[in-house]
C-alpha cells in the first residue's frame, strides 16, 4: 500500500519522539554521544558478525531503517528493522528481498552502507552495490514489507551514494564519491543530476579532501537537510596514520539552488573515534555516520553512525549550534 504522503511529510518536518539525551553538563561538544551507546550491538540477530552504517527514518509514528549487517560468512548485505522510539531495534534476521523485473540486477555480490530518503511519495534506498564492482544501486520501498530495485545508478566504480529529499531546479540530485576496487587512495565528492533516478549525468565537482582528518579522502553521510543557511550535509573524513586509516566526521554548507557549490565547511572534526566502541572492532578507529534524524520545531537533530565496522551508535546535536560551527570553523 502506497505510503499517505500529507502524513509522512509532517512526520518529517516534527517528529516529537525524536531520540533525545541533553548534552552532558560538564560538556562543551557541539556533537554529544549517547550514554547508552552502542544501540545495536554487533549480534544482535543469529545471523550477524556486525551491525553498523545504517540508515533511519521516522516510519508511522516510530521508526524504521535499513541496515547493513555483515552475516558470519561475512557476506554484506542489508536487512530491514523497526523501533517504537529510535534507540531499541528489532532487525529481520534474513536480509531484504529485491523485486525487480530484471535478472541482471538479481545477480548478487554484495550490499552495504544504505541511506534511506523520503522522497515525494515513497521511501528511497541507496546503497553500495556489487556489479563487477562496487557502485550504487537504487530502489524504494512504501512499507518497508516490499523492496524494489530500479537500477544501478553509475558504471563501477562509486560509494556513497546519498539522494537529496527533493528535487532542485526541476532533477534529482545525489553525491557520490567515484572510486575504485579497493581502499580507494583518492576521494573526491562529486554531485549527479538525473530527469527519472535512473539516467545520471551533468556530474559536478563538490570538494576534495583537506588537511588534517579529511586530508586522504571524504564522503556524504546521512540525506541533506534544507535550511534557512543551505544545505547541511554531514560527511566524514578519512586520515592515514601510522597504523592505518580514521575515519571522522564533519559538516558542510551547501548552496540551497547549486547545491555543488560549498558555502562553509568544518576544518575540525565534529565526532572523531574515541571510545571503546569507535576505537576497538572489525575496523578500528571509525565513526561513520548514514542517518539524520531532525525535529524542525525544537531544532533537535540525532545522528545514527557506525563504530568501527561493528555496531551502531547514535549522538545528539541542535541544528542552530552545528550551522555556527560550521560558519565559524569554515576552512574551504
């Protein structure tokens, strides 16, 4: 059944159950962690080795998502799951089923860091799909019961595909970082526009790496967030060190009617791995964020972010204070 667009949209602008921990009072941090973190812990079904780089989405009063979850084959694929408030999960132990009409798109590799965006009238998945390569595939669901697969979006060999929540100038967007088989040692944001979510050209330049925590490569995080200012789009940020790659996140400010021109940018990190849970796992020392929960009345927002390839965690922040930042710690 098709989902009740007047509904979803106003479950999207206030959702009054957002999760929800103040900030510390001995803290200072514009991005706060949860004190219960992690939320879903990496075995949380039979089948699981991790559960991390998952997306989110306010689903009839509650919540909904799509997850990716590492099986002990160590396969990667991703599974659908359901919250009463955002922080208890129940996730579906078999992953989600494709419907498509072509048996190309059947074929299976691999599945992996999902975002989910509602757009117009239904809920849209990206995600890290294997065709001779990694590149992003598409599909939609209206009920998080029926998946379907509309088509993979770019030639390999491309990650973090992220959908803006609407269009801009009449076409779709969605950033993207080209890439290639492995650890890819460059990184560049790139933005695609497309008439019907399947044919992608007119690709532009959105920024490169910096220095610092974002100085060997960067990628889009969570759905873009319109506001008054631009743009907000959470990225992280990746540094080689001695023992291997950090992965940290940050913001950016993005042109509200040419959203690949950058307006401000953060040359420190929001959230970088410091805890144990960041720290220690499959993949050490990433924070790795795909879902952003915002209510517009109190300005509140929840980031859900992966710890360290293994299990999924969730900080808090308010949009007023991250804009501020974000201007005054711009560095382009």
């Amino acid at each position: 059944m098709q989902a009740d667009n007047s509904t979803t949209i106003r479950e999207f602008s206030s959702i009054p159950n957002i999760p929800w921990e103040e900030r510390p009072a001995d803290s200072s941090e514009v991005v706060w962690r949860y004190s219960a973190n992690p939320i879903i812990p990496r075995n949380l079904i039979p089948s699981s080795n991790s559960i991390f780089n998952s997306a989110v989405v306010p689903y009839n009063g509650a919540f909904a998502g799509v997850f990716r979850c590492d099986n002990r084959k160590r396969e990667m694929n991703i599974h659908r799951g359901f919250s009463p408030d955002g922080i208890h999960w129940k996730l579906e132990d078999q992953p989600i089923e494709w419907h498509t009409g072509d048996p190309e798109l059947a074929k299976f590799e691999h599945r992996y860091d999902p975002r989910v965006t509602w757009l117009e009238d239904r809920y849209y998945i990206t995600w890290c799909n294997g065709y001779h390569g990694p590149t992003i595939g598409i599909g939609y669901t209206f009920d998080f019961e029926h998946f379907y697969f509309i088509e993979n979006a770019y030639l390999p060999y491309n990650r973090n595909g992220v959908l803006f929540p609407r269009k801009v100038n009449g076409k779709y967007l969605m950033l993207s970082r080209p890439s290639d088989r492995g650890h890819t040692p460059f990184g560049d944001m790139f933005m695609s526009h497309s008439p019907d979510l399947i044919y992608w050209g007119e690709h532009r330049f959105v920024m490169q790496p910096n220095s610092g925590w974002q100085s060997t490569k960067i990628g889009a995080g969570p759905t873009p967030i319109e506001t008054s200012e631009g743009w907000l789009l959470f990225y992280h940020g990746v540094l080689t060190s001695c023992n291997g790659f950090v992965y940290s996140f940050g913001a950016t400010l993005l042109d509200l009617d040419q959203p690949w021109k950058v307006i401000y940018r953060t040359a420190p990190y929001l959230l970088s791995p410091q805890t144990i849970y960041e720290c220690v796992g499959d993949v050490p020392n990433v924070a790795f964020p795909c879902a952003a929960l915002y209510d517009q009345p109190s300005g509140r927002l929840a980031i859900y972010y992966g710890g360290a390839d293994t299990v999924t965690a969730l900080a808090f922040c308010r949009i007023d204070e991250v804009v501020d930042f974000i201007r005054k710690n711009s560095e382009l």
